[in-house]
C-alpha cells in the first residue's frame, strides 16, 4: 500500500486528502480537511496540521492542483502571498515526489477516477477509446484543456484557450462586444470575459443597459449593491450565482435572458474547441456553473451552438458530450496524478 497526499488549492479555499492506493490502483480515502487559505502563511504549516491530526505516516508522493499557471513545479497564487516550489515542499514536508499542477489539469486526471453517477451524457455521440479527449469548465475563470493516449495511458495538457478571442455569431452578440469594449476601454475581448461567472454578470449589464429586458425590483437591488462593491478585494454578493437561481426559478425575465445568452455563448465555445480537437473520446464540461444550472443547460440551445458549425455539424455530432457532476473532480485528480509519480 502506498499513501498519497492531495490537494485542491485555492486562493479562498484549499482541500487536503490522504489516499491510500493498493496493487489494484484503486484508491481508498483516508482523511479529509477544508481550510480558508488566507489562515496560513504558507501551504507548509497547513500540510503540518493536517498530517498531525490524521496521525499517519508520512505520505510517499503529493501532488497539489494550484488555481494559477504552474511553471517547473513552482507557482504563485494569485490571492495570496505563498509562493510554493516542489522541491522546498518535498524537503520541509519531508515527502520523497510532489508535484505541482494546474487546477484545470488536475481536472484532466480526475476524469478517470470518476463514477457513472459522477456524469451526465449530454450528447452519447460515438465513442473512440484511442480519440483525444477535451475539458472544458466555466467558473470563476474558464478553463480548457486536453489528453491525448500515449501508449496505456492519457498524458493532459492544459491550455490557455479560454483567453482566445470571443467570436460573436449574431447581431446580439456583436452588441455585447461592443459594449464590453466600451465599458472597460480594451482592444479585445477573450471569450473568458462572457463565459464564466463574471460573464454571467456582464451579459446581464449589457442586457439591462440596452434595455432588451426588464429587470426585476428585486434583482436589481442585489446587482446595484454588488456593483458598489467594485474595487473590493472580498465581496458579499455572488452576481452569477443569484442571476443564475433567479434563472431557474423563473422568478425574472432578464435573468432568464442571460443565462439563454451565456448558455449559447458556452455551447458555442465548446464546439469551437471540439473543431480543434475532434475530440471523440469525449468532451467533458466541468467548472462549477454546469452543475448548478443543469436543467437550463438540458433544455436550452446548448448543444443546438455546439453542433452548428456548418458542414462540420456532422461531425460535431458524433462526439460524446458530459456534464461532470462531482465537484471534487480535481482533488481526486491530484491524486491520480500522486500514484504516477
């Protein structure tokens, strides 16, 4: 048996595991904890606790998914003032291997510690084993990526694709690019700035300072008080998340109308990543905004953006398309990442 430490951090959050992982590869959970980053100085002090109160061996392997770019196993958190290295680690931890990687392709690994239930098919496509296999999450940021099989296994790739240029397909979205020029005076919009939860909150502006849709007295008074916000580095208000429940509930029109238009956005980005890709065997959508809005999701134009990329529809068509459902999917993808050290 060979234990392993993971971990998902971020700059809020971070999660640590202890797995246990046998001949069979299987992995077998052995202590979980959540800590607020911002509580400690360094990831070192944090591991130290941890390890303390699970009261186990040292772990052989690690391997941390870092919420930022991860550059020859060192990286630097946005949100916070640790700068973590893997050799340090390995020496003040006193773990033999770790690795740092990014969240996005920890995201890659977790796909196949995943179970049926962890998944929804949106499209079942036809399935080849030996095809390339493309992620894509919308969240705070938008995530993408890929994995290619090398011999017995899949090697993952992150990718810096959610910061290509937003393609705009019709007359609306033309508008929507025009206005987010103007409001933050750039000379290009990526596509991350409309799909992603900041996205969510900038399709609804626009909409509501076009005046395309009528917004609701109460909406308007949790979006007005998140705008006062701006400049804050802590904020009360999640403008996506209560956009997004209002959407659900049908509870207000222009919500309604946002997330339609961000979901058309989503599916279309998804197909412009498939395109590049073909990516048969499967795409997968992670990112926390999917699960929460699944059933807008299953019943919009998402797959119709997707697929309708002229004569490529067909093709499009044909690739496998899911929703992962687990929301710890790059925790469990440190630590498949862990057992191949």
């Amino acid at each position: 048996m060979t234990l392993l430490l993971a971990g998902d951090i971020g700059g809020t959050k971070t999660i640590l595991r202890l797995v246990e992982t046998s001949d069979s590869s299987e992995l077998h959970t052995i202590a979980e904890e959540s800590y607020h980053s911002g509580d400690f100085l360094d990831l070192v002090p944090m591991v130290q606790q941890f390890l303390l109160k699970a009261k186990t061996p040292t772990p052989q392997k690690a391997c941390f998914a870092i919420a930022g770019p991860v550059v020859n196993n060192t990286a630097k958190l946005t949100n916070l003032v640790w700068f973590l290295d893997s050799e340090r680690l390995q020496q003040e931890l006193g773990i033999a291997s770790i690795s740092l990687i990014n969240d996005f392709a920890a995201v890659g690994y977790g796909i196949f510690g995943l179970q049926p239930q962890d998944l929804l098919t949106l499209q079942a496509g036809k399935l080849k084993p030996e095809a390339p296999i493309a992620i894509i999450g919308a969240g705070t940021g938008l995530g993408q990526g890929f994995l290619i099989k090398q011999g017995d296994r899949y090697q993952v790739f992150p990718s810096e694709g959610g910061h290509a240029d937003f393609a705009p397909r019709n007359e609306l979205e033309f508008q929507l690019l025009r206005y987010l020029l103007d409001k933050h005076d750039i000379q290009r919009i990526s596509v991350e700035r409309v799909v992603s939860g900041m996205g969510i909150a900038a399709i609804y502006q626009f909409l509501r300072d076009r005046k395309l849709a009528t917004e609701s007295p109460e909406i308007a008074q949790i979006i007005r008080s998140w705008e006062q916000e701006a400049g804050k580095q802590e904020k009360s208000i999640d403008p996506g998340a209560v956009i997004g429940k209002a959407a659900l509930q049908g509870s207000d029109r222009l919500s309604e109308q946002t997330l339609q238009l961000f979901i058309d956005a989503y599916g279309a980005e998804a197909g412009n990543l498939a395109l590049k890709l073909l990516p048969y065997g499967g795409l997968y959508i992670a990112g926390g905004i999917a699960p929460k809005i699944l059933p807008l999701i299953q019943n919009s134009s998402f797959l119709l953006s997707f697929t309708q990329k002229g004569r490529m529809r067909p093709l499009l068509e044909e690739i496998p398309v899911y929703i992962i459902l687990n929301p710890q999917v790059g925790l469990i993808g440190a630590a498949l990442c862990a057992a191949r050290l």
